[in-house]
C-alpha cells in the first residue's frame, strides 16, 4: 500500500511540474539564420527584434547589427540587446540603434539576448556565429 501511494505521489508530482514547465511558443517569436549559423534576425513578439547587419558573418569575431523596439508605443518599454553577458545597445523605437560586438573570447560566437527594459521578458537565441 505504501509503494502505491509513492508511485502515485510521484506520478502526481511529474504531471504537475510538466503543467508549470510545459510553455507554448510565441506564435510571431522566430530565429532566422544564415547557412553558417550566424544570426540573420531574431524578432520576439512581445520583446522586439535583432537584426544583423550585411556582412556581420566574415568570420573577424564582429558581430554587427542593430536592436529594435517594435512596440514601444504600445508597452511604454524600451529594449536592448546583450550579448555574451555584455549590454550592447538600447532602443525605443522601431528604427532602432546600431552596435558593434568585438567577441572578447575570439571564438566567433556569442550567447544573444533582447530584453525588454524592465527585465520581465527576456527571449534569446542560444548562441550565434559570426
């Protein structure tokens, strides 16, 4: 009896953390990337978007490209974009502001956020080359 109570709990508390943890995808949230896996765009509904710039994938360990606030009109938040832990650029328009990343490590690659400026929704790409 007791082992079917255990196995019961335990089945319990799986279904219930796949509940929590269990999130659907953004509908308008993509990645888009080049053949060499650099980072073409990453536009977040609720967040904005980061483009790359035309040539940013030639392999000199830069990174340019230029951070988006699609909807500060209508959240009343700015965004910026971080890359390898390191803030880059701030915007709060949908023109958007241009930066340069050198990659400290030199590995042609970078962990890749935009956050929205109160912090409450951060989306990323896992890591991007260039």
């Amino acid at each position: 009896m007791i082992g079917l109570r255990r196995l019961v709990a335990v089945a319990a508390a799986a279904l219930f953390s796949i509940a929590i943890f269990t999130v659907p995808a953004q509908a308008h949230d993509y990645v888009a990337w080049t053949g060499s896996g650099c980072l073409l765009n990453l536009h977040r509904n609720v967040v904005g978007g980061l483009d790359s710039a035309s040539g940013t994938c030639d392999g000199d360990n830069y990174w340019r490209g230029t951070v988006k606030d699609n909807h500060a009109p209508s959240d009343g938040h700015c965004v910026y974009a971080e890359l390898d832990g390191i803030v880059m650029a701030h915007s709060c328009n949908s023109s958007g502001t241009f930066f340069t990343f050198l990659d400290p490590q030199r590995d042609k690659s970078a962990f890749t956020w935009i956050c929205r400026s109160d912090n409450v929704y951060c989306r990323g790409a896992t890591n991007i080359n260039f």
